[in-house]
C-alpha cells in the first residue's frame, strides 16, 4: 500500500515579514512567545501542520498583529489552475 501524499494547504504564513518589520530574530521571538525555534521554524517555512490557538495568541501578543496579518489565504489563480478530471 502506497503512503498517502501529504495533503496541501493555501494557507501561506507571513512570520519573516513580521519579524523583519519588528527587527526581530526567530531566535527572540522563540524566548519571548515560549515556542522552541525548531517549531517556529517549521512554521515559518509554511511546513506546519497546525497550530494551537495558544500559541497564535502569544504570536499575535508578542508581535502586535491580528492573526490576519501572520496568516493569509493564498486563492489559486484562475488562469493558472489545472483543471479537474
């Protein structure tokens, strides 16, 4: 039996935008949110699989954003998209 292909998500995270604007390391962030910067990361590189309301919370609280500005629906271009069978 073939390993199901990992699902996809339009889900795009916008934490390295963030981070440049506050002048803010990964690494500072992981201390002040209490998140390893392991697991920052992998959310960061938009590998995360989910993430808990808590640790959007300490995210949002330690950067002053809405979690609309960490995270942002990517919609597929029309002209682009393939076609259904």
């Amino acid at each position: 039996m073939a390993a199901p292909e990992a699902e996809s998500h339009a889900i795009a995270v916008r934490l390295d935008k963030l981070l440049t604007e506050r002048g803010m390391t990964l690494t500072e962030l992981s201390e002040l949110v209490g998140v390893t910067s392991v697991n920052l990361s992998i959310l960061k590189n938009g590998h995360a699989r989910a993430i808990r309301f808590t640790t959007l919370t300490r995210l949002c609280e330690v950067l002053e954003c809405q979690p609309g500005d960490l995270l942002a629906l990517n919609k597929p271009d029309p002209a682009t998209a393939q076609p259904s069978n």
